[in-house]
C-alpha cells in the first residue's frame, strides 16, 4: 500500500440522544473531539418501530414549519 494516502484514526467521543457518550475510533475531526448526534437508533422511528422523538437543536424543525406554513404542514 502507499504511504501517506491513508486518512489518519483517532478517538473521539459519541454523545447519543440520551445523553450516553462512547469512544470510538474515527476520521471526524481531531483526537478527543466530541460528536453529537441529533437522531441515532435510540430516538430513530426505524429501529424503534414507533414515531420520532425529534430534539429541535438549533430551531430547524420550527424554521422548517414557518418557511412551509402555507402549504398546509
């Protein structure tokens, strides 16, 4: 294999929506960063088999609603 061309592995943090934080090993930003995941298999409607517990982080789902307001949502 060539050297060089292979991205760099670290540990970084992976805070769920429940407020559980792992490690695991990644290329997303630099060693000992922290990621947080706004929908993942705990809140997601698809593995829970019921409906979306949707955490409005930064007002997207309210932005969303306003900007289509009139269409009938």
């Amino acid at each position: 294999m060539k050297s060089g061309i292979h991205p760099d592995y670290h540990m970084i943090d992976v805070k769920m929506t429940d407020g559980t934080v792992f490690q695991i090993r990644s290329t997303w930003g630099k060693p000992g960063d922290q990621m947080s995941l706004d929908i993942d298999p705990l809140a997601h409607p698809a593995w829970t088999g019921g409906s979306a517990k949707l955490m409005d982080t930064g007002g997207r789902v309210s932005k969303f609603k306003n900007k289509y307001a009139g269409l009938g949502f």
